[in-house]
C-alpha cells in the first residue's frame, strides 16, 4: 500500500481544480454567514484574501466568492409586530441597531416599550429571548449589560 502525497494548491490549477476551490470557499462563507453573521464572516474572509493573494489563480476565486456576500440577506430583528408593513420592517430593524450600539439598558428598554405601544413591536414574555436578539444585533453583553441588568428594566 502506497502513501499519498497531500495535496498541494499549485500555482496555476487546471479548470477542474479551480471550480471546486471556487465552490469550497463559496461554501465555507455561506457556512460563516450562517453561523456567525455577515460581519464575522467578511473580517474571516478578508484574512484568507491576505493569506491567499499570492497566488495567480486567487483572484478569480475570490470574485466568485465575494458575490455571496451580496446574495446573503441580512437577518432582521426578530420581534417586529406582525401588522407592520414590510417596507417598515428595514427601518425598525436600523433604528433598533442603532439603539442598541449606542446606549446603556435602561434607555433600550424604555424605546422598546415605546415602539411596543406604537404597535412596532411584539415583546416575548421571556427576556432571556429579547436579550439574545438585541445581542445579535450589536448591543454589548459584557459589565452593565448583563441579562441581570436587563431583566431588572424589561418589563412585559
């Protein structure tokens, strides 16, 4: 029985060879989308683009990929009212990020009370779920905003 050689990325692959690697690296960042966000997955791609730059071949890989970027929708908040409009919906979820990244709980908390009495959003009984998501959508979870101190200011 005879050992195999591992395989090596050449400089200048066949057709064949370049196809799979395209769908690989589309793959793998469809993968990263999925599990860590658009974000995480653009600054992980953006390290192997550096890694990888060397060879001829990458450019034409690395078009192929960056168009999944473009094809992955960006997840929208979770809990927007079922009678808002969809063309709303985008704007509810900007004006929550916003919210999020730039102020502490007790403010959060309060503006999502407002918009639940303007019917903008639909509030779930367990906090632990609207911590989650506010998480997702870039609110801090270190010191000040633990699920503690939120629960304390969320009120149904």
């Amino acid at each position: 029985m005879t050992k195999e050689a591992p395989i090596t990325i050449c400089q200048s692959p066949d057709a064949a060879t370049l196809a799979f690697l395209q769908k690989v690296f589309c793959d793998r960042v469809r993968h990263d989308i999925k599990r860590f966000g658009p974000e995480k997955a653009l600054a992980d791609w953006r390290v192997i683009c550096d890694y990888m730059k060397t060879y001829d071949w990458w450019p034409s890989v690395a078009r192929k990929v960056e168009g999944v970027f473009d094809e992955a929708p960006e997840e929208l908040f979770h809990f927007i009212h079922p009678t808002v409009d969809i063309s709303q919906e985008k704007k509810i979820h900007d004006e929550i990020t916003r919210l999020v990244k730039r102020h502490g709980i007790q403010e959060v908390c309060q503006y999502l009370q407002e918009m639940r009495d303007e019917k903008k959003v639909l509030l779930p009984q367990i906090a632990e779920k609207l911590y989650n998501e506010l998480v997702r959508l870039g609110m801090p979870d270190g010191e000040g905003f633990s699920l503690k101190t939120f629960m304390r200011y969320y009120k149904r």
